[in-house]
C-alpha cells in the first residue's frame, strides 16, 4: 500500500520521491486504462517539488508500463533537450511549453487516443451532451496542426492556444490536460476520455441530441470544481491503492 513506499532511497528529496511515485502510478493508470496511446510515444509530466524550472518525464525508450518512480527523468524546463538527454524531444517541447507558461499547473498529460484525435479534427468541437463533457465547459483551448512538435518557438503558440484552460485540443493530433496535481490531471484525463467517446458514439448513432443549457454547464462545471477540492481528493488514494495491488513496481 502507499505508506509502505513512503520512505525515499538516499539523495532523493522525500518530497520528490513522493511526487515520482504519484506520477509513475499515473503512467501505469493510463496505460491500463487507454491502451490505446501510443506505444513509448506521448507523455505526463510533473514539475519537481521545490524545483519549479525543472519537471519529471519518462524516458524515450520505455512503454508506459515499465515506467516506475526511480526511472523518470528530471528535466530543465528552459534547456533545449532531445533524445540523447534521454527523453523524447517532441514530448520536451510540448510540456516545456505548457509548464513555463502556466505556473498553476503543476501535472501535463498528453494523448494520442483514437477518441482524442478524432475529437480534435472535429470542427464542432466537444458539445455539452454528458457530465463528463461538462467538466470542461468553456474550458478547452485549440492549436492548429503544425506537423510533428519539435521546433521550440511552437511552445509559444501552444501556451497561447491552452491559455487558462484544463484541456487543449491538438487539431488533428490528440489532446493536452493540465491539473495542479496528480489526480487532478489523471481525473480531468478519464472524463475528457469519456466526454469524447460520448459524444462520437451517439453523433454516429443518431442526430436527435439533447444538449445542457448553458446555465446548466455554468453551474455544474463550479459544482464539479468545488467536489474536486473536497471530497473527490478520496479517488486518488484509491487509485494509487489499485496500483499497489495490480503493478507494484510502479513506486519502486
């Protein structure tokens, strides 16, 4: 369980030892949960505790699922780094970007899920037709396609497009989503997944749909933010708790 990992290995800061295990079981979650991302290929992100320049990633060559807490490699946010540092240069530019544009945000997930691709070359975007949908009413950016994200200055337009939003569309790509922890990008990562699949199983289904008033949105979007402060903080224990139990070498 998480309090047999609590002890960090000598010359790590226990609290960056925390922050690696939060988010190596975060890599194992989505792993399980969408396996269909993309081989070793996309990221999450997490800036080090107490060192808000730097941030923790996977490194290049491994699958999600081989990921743990000793191997992600910590990263200098303002270096220009690729491959032979370790990690993908892609995946650097993008989180760089996000992460020196937002301080607020403390954890980047980024996805190249079928539902998330083909919701972002969707020219209606994501409609209000579920709960999860609402979690990110008026709350997700869009960035044009510009081939595959390796030039630096492209961090620029991605924090532009993200601005103060939870999720950004990569038109023609897969999805971003931000949250200032762990659970709240993982959490926000499950109902945009679910937002997604919705809407593109019923659109294929039928055109008789109903749609949430905007007044609607509005105030359940600020009920869903409020749950996330208090009592939905409890999901996250039990997610770490299912890790322990189904891929214990993910706090190693």
């Amino acid at each position: 369980m998480q309090n047999e990992h609590a002890q960090s290995p000598s010359g790590c800061d226990p609290d960056e030892w925390a922050a690696r295990q939060d988010l190596a079981a975060a890599y194992r979650m989505v792993d399980r949960f969408f396996p269909t991302t993309d081989g070793i290929y996309n990221h999450l992100s997490l800036r080090v505790p107490g060192m808000p320049r730097h941030f923790l990633i996977k490194p290049h060559a491994l699958l999600y699922r081989e990921v743990k807490a000793s191997n992600l490699v910590r990263v200098d946010m303002d270096a220009d780094l690729d491959e032979r540092a370790g990690v993908n240069r892609p995946g650097f530019i993008l989180h760089s970007g996000v992460l020196r544009a937002r301080p607020d945000v403390e954890c980047v997930v980024h996805m190249h899920t079928q539902p998330g691709i083909a919701m972002s070359a969707h020219g209606a975007g994501l409609r209000m037709i579920s709960q999860a949908a609402i979690r990110f009413y008026k709350r997700i950016g869009h960035h044009p396609f510009e081939g595959v994200t390796e030039k630096a200055e492209e961090r620029e337009r991605l924090a532009a497009a993200l601005g103060e939003n939870h999720a950004l569309f990569l038109r023609n790509h897969g999805i971003v989503i931000v949250g200032a922890s762990v659970r709240e990008a993982f959490e926000r990562t499950r109902d945009l997944m679910t937002a997604c699949e919705t809407q593109l199983m019923l659109e294929a289904a039928t055109d008789n749909i109903i749609e949430v008033p905007d007044d609607i949105c509005a105030s359940t979007v600020r009920q869903l933010e409020l749950h996330d402060r208090g009592r939905g903080k409890a999901d996250w224990p039990a997610w770490r708790r299912l890790m322990d139990e189904v891929a214990p070498g993910y706090a190693d």
